[in-house]
C-alpha cells in the first residue's frame, strides 16, 4: 500500500472503534444527566408536599383544571 494517503489506513478500524466507544459514553452520560434531573424533580416535589403537611395543611396536593 502506498504511503501517500491516498490507500486506507493501516488500522483504520481502531478509529472506528474508538468512534463507536466514544457516541456510546455520550450516550450513557446524556441517559445518566436525565435521570438525575427526573429524580431531583420527584425529590423537590416529595419535600414540598411534605412541607406543606408539616405545617398542618389539608390542601398540599397541586390544583389541576380542566382546559375549556
């Protein structure tokens, strides 16, 4: 093979490889930051509703309506 650059590489599949290793870590800290915000979310609204039972009150659960 011709050294010239214009043959592939030698190891080209390493680069490959290190590629697909690199988009899946990506993948699994993205995966990982959402959970944690979905979870810091339920914990906020678990110690507010909490809080609010704390200082006696009946009505802590959120008011929803019905869209007309």
């Amino acid at each position: 093979m011709p050294r010239d650059g214009t043959g592939p590489a030698p190891n080209g599949d390493k680069g490959d490889a290190s590629r697909r290793r690199a988009l899946i870590a990506l993948l699994v800290v993205f995966v990982l930051v959402g959970l944690s915000l979905y979870v810091g979310h339920v914990l906020k609204r678990s110690s507010q509703t909490e809080d609010c039972e704390m200082q006696g009150r009946t009505n802590c659960e959120p008011i929803t309506t019905q869209p007309n």
